[in-house]
C-alpha cells in the first residue's frame, strides 16, 4: 500500500464505542482533537507530516534558549562574606557566579556548594593568602572543565554550553607582582575564539579605567591591539569604578564584540574593597535556570487510540502480507503517535518526587486494595494491612531524611535566614 494514495480512509462511516469514562475534561478535548486527525486527514504521509511538527514543536521547547547574566566579584575572603554572598546571589538570580579571591577556604567552598545545591561548583587554589577562583554554573547549563588548563593556579577555564553555542568562560586573579598569563589567553582563543576572560586582573589603563596607568595595564593593551582576533576582544564595564579604594576598574569581563553588549551594573559592596559586576551578555544558551520544562505523555489515550484503530492496521497488514514495509511503516506511526500525545509545560520551582522503592510499594497497596475491594478475603485485608505499615514506616524515613538535609542547609550566623526557613518548621509540608 503506498501511505501517500488518497485511499487512506480508516472505516469513516463505522461507529466505535469508545469509553472515557476515566479520561479528564482536558483529555477529552485531545483525543477529540487526535480522532479528528486521523478521520479527516486524507493520506498517512499528510497525518504523520503534522505529527513530526508537533513533536519538533515539543523538542525546541525542551530545549527553549533564555538571556542569561554573568556575576563577577573580587569577594576578599569568602569565609568573612558568606552570607552577604548569599543573599546577593540569591537575590539577583544569575545562572553564572564567579568570585575572585575566595582565600580557598575548604569550609566556605563546602557550604557554597551545599547552599547553590543546584550548581556546578568549579575552584582553584591561589598563588597567595589573597588568591583563588571560584565558577558556579547552574547545572540546567552545560559545563565543564578545559582538561589542558586544569592545573593552573589562580585560573578556570571551563567550556560553557554545546554544540554551536558552546564558548569558553576563563576567570582568573593575578596580584600586583604577577604578570597577566596573555601566552595562555593566546592558547584559549586558538581552541576556541568565542572566549569570555573575566577577573581582577589589577591592570590599569585609560583605555578602561579613570586612573593611572600601570604596567599590567599597558601590557594588557598592548596585547588587546597586537592582532586582529585580538582587536575583536572588548572589554565590557569601561569606566565604572569597580575597586572601593580608588576610581580604578580592575575587575574586568572581556568578550568577542559578537558577544558582547553594553548592558552591565556595577552593584553596591557588600563591605569589601570590590564593587561585584552584573553583566547581560547578547547571546542566549540552552537553560532552565528561571523555569523547569516538564514533559507529559497522555498513556491512557495512547492505549485508547491503538485500540481504536487497530482494526486499521490489522487489515493493512494482511493487504502487505506482513511485510518489512508494513512493520516500518507502523513502527513510525506508535513513534509518532507518543510524540502526538506528549505535551509540555514549564514551572517555576518542581518538588521532588518519591524514591522509586516507595512509589512501587504505593502501587502494590493500590492492587491489593482493588483485589480486597473485589473479593474481601481476609487474605488480602491481612497484606493489605501489612504493606500499609510498611509505606508508612518508608515514608517517616524519608521524611527524617529529607528534614535532616534541611536542617543541615542553614547557615551559620545568618539569622535572616533562620526565620525565613523556620517557618516550615511550623508546617506539615516537605522540605524542598
């Protein structure tokens, strides 16, 4: 049978009694929708056409590409600012956080990580009581380390993104005595031109900053003008002061002039001697860091629709004598078909689900109750009774589980956040 020939008509004039008794008010409305498309459409080529643009549909909102801002501060010792450091991060929602001079203290990285649970955290100790980096990048976001680059210290650089929209992201803090490393900058942009460096550098120049010029900055200028893929690098927050000290701007974000915008803050201290750094870059990437998309297949009208039309297929198959063609052809319409009947919808927050051991236990409950219901043998009363015990004593675990991770995410020192928290204390709600 050729699928394109105008004799696709899948018995229109025969009556089918299809029960939707279980099915909501929502899947009524879509299976409605599906009957109308298989009855109406004149060939299978036509109605697998409109399917394949509905499961595209599906794919690009699975992976929709938002705005995304990059944070950078200098936060001299992140052990003495933890908690102005959350509340910052917190408050300003940015996808990528990177921090110069952490004074890589083990504790304070421990409870960054612990706090920004929902983050790739990526460090590197100093060359100094001052130094260290820190990149976290939100984990809805690709990331991950330049192996090459890996042992360098004062310096990340990680590969951000995938495929085509994948640029490399270098931070890197250099102290007074030390020269900026332009031989590895020349190595990262031969692996890749689309590369965002970012830092204290403690260059100075009146290309950038309101002040005196001085050595690390003339040599960053004259590197920045010595050849073309060079000329194209941009620095992004010029003439912001960004040091509290002096007018000079040495926490720097430099950028290809195809990623670049203009669009950046210099936000208030947080009681250090750095101004941090908001910047919206042009671009967008593949994230979920403002909302969680959620995949849906309706299997219940699945199962509904291959019964209603496998009276089709079944005659087909005997006009194709069963063959190849014939299991190709309906291989990509149950394909097909599942692609149809799966939606998404996005969310702001999503609460974890169930552990699977608990999940399957609810479901046997759900059988034996049916069972008990159909027959009352004292039997199934018995394990019915027994299993009911066992999902309540699995559920009090994890309950204490979940409520012990919790507790362990408070912060110490921080009151506002006490309070904040504490109020689910007072309910019977998970702690997310």
């Amino acid at each position: 049978m050729n699928p394109s020939a105008v004799t696709f008509k899948p018995n229109q004039k025969k009556f089918y009694s299809i029960n939707t008794d279980q099915l909501t008010k929502a899947e009524e409305n879509i299976f409605q929708e599906l009957l109308c498309e298989w009855t109406d459409t004149p060939t299978l080529d036509l109605l697998f056409e409109k399917w394949t643009n509905h499961r595209d549909k599906n794919f690009s909102l699975m992976n929709i590409k938002q705005n995304i801002s990059l944070f950078l501060l200098n936060v001299s010792s992140l052990n003495k600012y933890l908690v102005d450091v959350f509340k910052l991060i917190d408050s300003i929602s940015s996808p990528i956080v990177i921090l110069n001079g952490t004074h890589h203290d083990d504790n304070s990285v421990k409870q960054f990580r612990s706090h920004f649970f929902n983050f790739n955290v990526f460090t590197m100790k100093g060359t100094n009581m001052f130094g260290s980096v820190l990149i976290a990048v939100h984990k809805s976001i690709r990331s991950q380390r330049a192996d090459e680059f890996d042992n360098l210290c004062n310096l990340i650089v990680l590969e951000v993104g995938s495929d085509l929209d994948m640029f490399q992201l270098a931070t890197c803090y250099f102290p007074l005595t030390e020269p900026i490393p332009l031989d590895i900058f020349d190595r990262l942009l031969q692996r890749n031109p689309n590369s965002i460096f970012t830092g204290d550098f403690n260059a100075k120049h009146n290309s950038w900053s309101r002040s005196a010029d001085n050595q690390k900055g003339r040599a960053l200028f004259s590197w920045l003008s010595s050849s073309p893929i060079h000329s194209s690098l941009e620095i992004i927050n010029k003439y912001i002061s960004t040091s509290t000290r002096s007018n000079a701007t040495i926490d720097l974000i430099i950028a290809p002039s195809h990623m670049s915008s203009t669009s950046f803050s210099v936000l208030p201290s947080i009681g250090n001697d750095h101004h941090p750094i908001l910047w919206h870059p042009s671009f967008k990437i593949s994230s979920t860091h403002h909302h969680f998309s959620i995949k849906c297949t309706r299997w219940n009208l699945l199962k509904i629709f291959l019964t209603f039309t496998a009276t089709y297929w079944q005659s087909l198959a005997a006009s194709m004598s069963y063959s190849a063609g014939f299991f190709s052809l309906y291989e990509r319409f149950l394909s097909l078909c599942t692609s149809r009947l799966t939606f998404i919808t996005f969310r702001k927050t999503i609460k974890p689900s169930l552990p699977q051991h608990i999940i399957y236990m609810i479901k046997q409950k759900r059988q034996y109750l049916k069972l008990f219901r159909q027959t009352h043998h004292p039997h199934f009363a018995v394990v019915l009774r027994d299993i009911s015990k066992m999902i309540h004593k699995q559920l009090f675990l994890h309950k204490r589980k979940s409520w012990l991770k919790y507790g362990n995410s408070f912060n110490d020192c921080d009151t506002t956040a006490f309070w904040k928290k504490q109020s689910v204390i007072s309910t019977l709600v998970q702690p997310l």
